[in-house]
C-alpha cells in the first residue's frame, strides 16, 4: 500500500476507535484510545508469534513505510499546536509569564541534565556504560513535556487556573527549548566539529527567538487577511494557512515551526479573531478547529499504541526500559522543585502545585519523533551489539506509555485535591 492509503486506514481506523471510547466514560477520550491501540497491538504480536499469521509482518511493513516522524514533525504537530494556541487566554498567561519561562527554559536544562547524569551513572551499574553525550541526548528528548498530550488531558480536567496555565504553557514552550538543546548535544554526539557556546547561542536565537519572531509576523499576515475576508468559509480558510504554509515555510528558513505556530495562535486566538469576528464567527472558527484538533488527536495516539509493533525490546534492554520512568520522573521533580523554591518566596501557591505539574508532565508523539529521528547503526558494546537508537526508542516508549496510561488516569484524584483546598480557601 502506498502512504496515502496507509494514512487513509488508520485514520478512519482511529475515528472507530474514537467512536468505542466515547462510550467508555471511566477514562479521557486519549487515553482511551492509546490503550486500545496498545491492546490491538498486543493481539496482533501473539497472533504473530502464534499462528505466524502473515498480517502481522505485513502490518508492520506498512507501519514503518508511513514516516511517523514526518508525519507528526512536519504534518499533525502545526495543526495541534496551532489549535491550542488558540484557546489560551492571553491575561491569564501575563500572571504567570514568569513561572513558564522559568520552568520551560531553566526547568529543561535542569531535566535534561539530572536525567542524563542519573542514567550514565545507572547505566555503567547495568554493565552497558554510555557515553555522557548519549545520555544527555535522552534527557534531551524526554525532558520537554508533550504540548499534545497535555492539552488533550490536562486542559479538561478543572484543575486551578493558575496551575492549569503553568501546565499548558510549559508544555507549549518547551518542546522549542528541548529541541535546541536535542540539536546542540547531537551535534557533541555525532558530529566530528566541535560545537562552541556562540554556536550553541546562535543555534537558541536562530530557532526559538527566531520562531516566535516569525510566529508575530505569521499573526500580522492572519490579521491583515481576515480584514479583507468577505465571509465566513474565506474566514476559515485563512487560519489554514498558519499551520500548513506558515509551518513549512518555518522549517525552510530554519526557525522553530512549533514556537511559530504557538506565538501566531496566542495572538490570533486573543487579538485578530475577538476585534475582527463576529461572536457567532467565533463560534464557528472554534467548532471548526475543535474539529480538527480532535480528529488529529485521535489518529496520533491510535499511532501511539500501534508503534508497539515496531520497537525492538530486546532482552538486555529490559532494564533500561523500567528504569527509563524513576529515572525521568526523578528528573521531573528536581526541575520542578528548584523552580518551585524560588517562586514560593515570593508568592503562595497551592500545596499541592508541584506535585501537579510533575505528575502532569506527560510525555507524548513530540519524544518518540525526536527519538526516530536519531541515526541507526551506532552499535553499544555488551555481548550482542545494541543500536543505540533501539535503546532510546525502548525507553522513550516506557516513559510514553507510563505518561499516558498511569500518570494520564491517576492525576485527576490529585487534581481534585487540590481544587478542595482552593475551595477551603474560598469558603474561608
């Protein structure tokens, strides 16, 4: 089968599975469909491994002919990241710009490094010693939380504004922070130049000032266009443009698409759409990309669970992969507590705020692409050769699963504690 028809199957394939897990009302309508994904998987490698039955290599075969990273980098990311822009409010974003800048910038760092140093400490004890580089390379990709998968869980749970917009904010900005920082350490690990700190500064200025510069112009071009729109098709129309051209054209002059994309979504969704729509015209423009926000929902975690077919889990990595969740959440809850330190000198949150956010950090498609993304054929030394990115995408897939399914169904309990406390508050 060729791509198209690939992406044709799995997409009316992801809208039945949708169909199921609506009327499964116990979970979130994404976590739903990712462990029935999980479950199809499981069914068809024991038929595989069973009765040897030919659909499974066939699956397969399709599976790793349709470019997940592509598909997700280049295609889904710009419409999701796009049509959750456009529902945050930019008031409330003002009251914690601090707090999501500190958490998406340094919070990252902080994450990137525990998590590489914790696992290059671990992995020596495991008789398989990695490369610092390579562990930082992990720590890089894991690090970011999931901008899709929080906005389809997080954001619909009722948890406190001000939390709820760290969560959704942090999650917006620092996939373009991680994926500077994945750049810069791949280079260190698998590039024979040197990287220097000017070009580690020129690499940050050039993708993420330069993505949410070129996400301000993309808003001004919307804003000028809608003015000209006559009706209401042309008006959806127009906002077409921002993730498909708009994003291709990021990646062309070397900017950060996903930045871009949530830079122009913030200022449409508070600045162009209110002045130059009507409130019926709003309506619909949020119908219409509610509508397409849940369609690409539903086929990317379909994907998610379907990837099982294709990750390699060797016996020897066994142990990376249950170690992969302690070790990032370890990570996690050291980028949010030293943060966390500060601001509570200078400012009340609820008591329960840190273990919200590092608990409803999820990790999602964004960690899996930048782990397909990394080279085959850099072979570890341990008995049998072991491709360095098995062993990444083994672990990338443990810590995605976890988010998903435990972190995923467990959080609204300490949501609801900590709507309680704010209610204590009020009453008080």
């Amino acid at each position: 089968m060729t791509s198209y028809e690939i992406l044709c199957l799995l997409s009316a394939l992801s809208l039945v599975v949708s169909l199921i897990s609506s009327r499964l009302h116990r979970w979130q309508n994404t976590i739903t469909i990712t462990a029935l994904a999980l479950l199809l998987s499981l069914l068809i490698l024991a038929a595989g491994k069973i009765f040897g039955v030919s659909v499974y290599s066939s699956l397969v075969t399709d599976l790793e002919q349709l470019d997940f990273k592509a598909l997700l980098l280049n295609g889904m990311l710009g419409f999701l990241l796009f049509a959750g822009a456009l529902q945050i409010k930019l008031n409330v974003l003002k009251k914690q710009k601090w707090e999501i800048f500190i958490l998406a910038f340094i919070g990252t760092l902080i994450s990137t490094v525990v998590i590489g140093g914790v696992l290059y400490i671990v992995a020596g004890l495991l008789g398989l010693p990695l490369a610092l580089s390579y562990c930082l390379l992990f720590g890089a990709l894991i690090s970011p939380t999931d901008p899709i998968a929080v906005l389809a869980i997080i954001k619909q749970l009722g948890a406190p504004e001000d939390i709820a917009t760290q969560v959704e904010g942090e999650s917006l900005f620092n996939d373009g922070i991680g994926l500077v920082i994945f750049v810069a350490i791949s280079q260190v690990a698998f590039s024979t130049e040197p990287l220097t700190m000017a070009g580690i500064t020129g690499l940050f200025l050039q993708e993420a000032v330069g993505g949410v510069l070129y996400g301000a112009m993309l808003a001004g071009g919307l804003h000028l266009m809608l003015s000209f729109a006559e009706d209401r098709t042309q008006y959806l129309l127009m906002t077409l443009l921002i993730p498909t051209a708009g994003y291709v054209v990021a990646d062309m002059i070397g900017v950060s698409g996903p930045l871009a994309m949530v830079t122009a979504g913030i200022i449409a969704g508070n600045i162009s759409i209110p002045k130059l729509l009507k409130e019926s015209e709003c309506a619909t423009l949020g119908s219409f990309w509610g509508l397409i926000e849940s369609f690409f929902n539903s086929l990317l975690f379909l994907l998610l669970g379907l990837l099982l077919l294709l990750i390699n889990f060797d016996a020897e990595l066994w142990w990376f992969m249950l170690l992969s969740v302690p070790i990032v959440l370890l990570g996690r809850a050291v980028s949010i507590y030293l943060p966390y330190f500060g601001f509570r000198q200078f400012k009340r949150y609820n008591s329960y705020a840190e273990r919200v956010l590092i608990w409803g950090g999820l990790r999602g498609g964004l960690a899996l692409a930048m782990a397909m993304s990394l080279p085959t054929g850099v072979m570890l030394a341990a008995g049998n050769a072991i491709d360095l990115r098995d062993l990444l995408m083994v672990m990338t897939y443990a810590v995605v699963v976890f988010s998903i399914l435990v972190q995923g169904t467990t959080i609204p309990s300490l949501i609801d504690k900590c709507n309680a406390e704010e209610a204590d508050k009020g009453v008080d």
